[in-house]
C-alpha cells in the first residue's frame, strides 16, 4: 500500500520552526539557570541560528518556497545617525502629468526618503549653493535614497547643466502623458484658481474669436499649456548632459491605469526592492485615480487630494482635433528620441 502524505507543504514548515523555537527556548532557559554558562551558551546559540539559518533557507526552498535572500532593506547601523545629502534621484518633469502621484507612491518604500516640497532649486535658486540644497533634503541612513521633485526642470534650459555638475550619476525620472490631455489638465488648473480665465478654445487657437467658418484657427504654440506638450525639444537636452540609461520616462496613462506594474519599473530602475505593489492601491471611480491603501504616514485608505483627479471642462471636439494634429509630428520625434512610443492619438 503506497503512503500518501496528509501534510501541506506550509504545514511541515511552520512545524519546523515551531521546533526550532522550542529549542532557542529550552538554551535561554538553561542560560538562566547557570549564568557561568551564559557566554558559552551564546556562542553555541550564535552558531546555530547562523546554521538555521542557511538550512531553513535550503529546507523552504524543497518545500516550494520561493526565498529570495538577494535583497535587504536598510538597517540602522550601531551609532548610525541619519545625515543630509544631496539627492541620488530627481523627478524633473513634466507638469500636470502625474509627478505628485508618483513621489507619494514611492514614499511608500521604506528605502526612499524624498523632500516635503518642490525645492526649485536647480530653476530659482541655484545661487544659493549646494549646501543650501543639501539643507533642504531629508535625513537618511547609508544605502537609502534621497529624492526631490521639481517639474519645472524638464523645461529649464540650465537645469541639466546644473545636476550634472552635482552629481553625474544621478537618476532622473519624468512623467508624460498625451499632450492634449495633459494641456487640458493644466487649463483646469489654472481656471480653478482664476475662474474669469477665458475658455480654453479661445487660448488654445490663435482667431478662433472670428468664428470657424471665416478664419482658419491655428494652435497657439507660445501659449504654455501647448508648449509644455512638446517634450522632444527638453528631452534632447537632458541627453546631450545624461545616457539614455540615467532617464527613465514614466507613463502617466500607466500610472493610472495600472500603478503597480508602472511602479516596479521604476523601482528596479533606481535598484529597489520590490516592495510597492497591488496591496497597495485601489482604484477610486468617482475620481479616476487610483488613491493609496495605506502610505508613509497613514495607514488607511485615502486619496492623493481634492485637486487630484479634477473633472476637466468639456472642449470642443474640433479643438481637440486641431491640438492633436498639431501635436503628431512632435510626438513622432520623442518616440524616436525616447525609444518608447506611447500610443497617443
């Protein structure tokens, strides 16, 4: 008769560390019996838990268990203190493409310590010195990574420059997504600050006022919110500084759509374990967005806030027509630059 066993494997496992603790038990128990025992004791235990270690490693492994020991999070060092240093990695660009939602997910890794605020450091205030910058950083422990993020250096003619003469190895990361839908979100913003802001046709077009049956509309391309849309021109500066491999262009569609899969990318791209994951988002319908489970300074549920995911104004089809037809070519030649081609209409 052929034995079948009735054990799981995740069974046998945890009866085999049950009876290792029982053990460690039993020699701290002994220890306080006979304290002249006590240094010999810790030795022997010392040696053992380095050997269970490697076999239950080994034993896990047998068992199905996919153990990955590669990998270890930052540890405080005796005596360590925390310092501040000039950031390893920087989120440059690009406005109203999702740059706050993708520092507020890495903030979720226990190895990622980022600036409470944009530093506009390398755009406005560059005079002040690396010091001063260094100030404005975070504290972090040996091994973690210092961020910041300032959209408004993808644009910056100088701002490449100027990293690179802080750090030539840096790590710079930018967000895009399609320029008229981005376009459109950065009009929204300005609107809701300043609501007697004409209508985004009318900033949008150049002679769109005279009607379209009479004067051919064109797209106004010194207008800011179109500018910002063609990012071949900032991201052929960033290279003639960086190798393609020190800039890693993030999609805003795929940070919305699917956060996890957007986020693991970045997160081998800066040598992260892969810590940020499904478990930590859910995806809010009312706002569009996807809002965190829980984050660095709460543990539940909440969205990334009010100004998040605003409702966009509708825009006349013909417009939005006009704005892609305009953007196409331009998009062509960053496919080409970047290496990716995002898909954009």
């Amino acid at each position: 008769m052929r034995w079948t066993p009735v054990l799981s494997k995740r069974t046998l496992f945890i009866f085999f560390i049950l009876l290792f603790l029982l053990y460690l038990f039993y020699a701290l128990n002994s220890c306080l019996v006979d304290e002249k025992k006590f240094t010999l004791k810790y030795i022997f235990i010392k040696q053992h838990i380095s050997k269970y270690r490697e076999a239950s490693v080994r034993f896990a492994s047998l068992l199905g268990f996919n153990v990955d020991d590669g990998y270890k999070y930052t540890r405080l060092k005796q005596n360590e203190v925390p310092v501040k240093r000039l950031p390893d990695a920087l989120v440059i660009g690009v406005k109203k493409c999702g740059t706050r939602a993708l520092l507020e997910f890495l903030r979720l890794h226990p190895d990622v310590r980022a600036a409470g605020s944009e530093v506009h450091f390398f755009d406005k205030f560059y005079h002040k010195g690396f010091e001063w910058y260094r100030d404005k950083m975070p504290p972090t422990l040996e091994g973690q990574i210092t961020m910041e993020k300032t959209p408004s250096y993808w644009v910056t003619r100088s701002a490449p420059r100027r990293v690179y003469a802080m750090n030539p190895g840096v790590k710079l990361l930018a967000v895009v997504r399609d320029p008229v839908t981005r376009a459109i979100s950065d009009y929204t913003q300005s609107a809701s600050k300043r609501p007697s802001l004409p209508r985004f046709e009318e900033l949008a077009l150049v002679n769109s006022s005279a009607g379209w049956g009479l004067v051919p509309s064109v797209v106004d391309a010194s207008w800011a919110p179109v500018r910002l849309g063609v990012y071949a021109r900032p991201l052929r500066r960033w290279l003639r500084r960086f190798p393609r491999a020190s800039l890693l262009l993030i999609s805003g569609e795929s940070l919305v759509i699917d956060p996890a899969a957007e986020m693991a990318r970045v997160q081998e791209f800066l040598g992260l374990k892969r810590v940020i994951t499904e478990k930590h988002f859910y995806f809010n319908s009312t706002k569009g967005f996807p809002c965190l489970l829980k984050s660095e300074s709460r543990s539940t549920p909440h969205c990334l806030g009010k100004t998040k995911g605003r409702s966009h104004p509708h825009i006349d089809p013909k417009t939005i027509e006009r704005l892609r037809d305009f953007y196409r070519p331009f998009n062509e030649r960053f496919y080409e630059l970047a290496g990716i081609n995002f898909g954009w209409p």
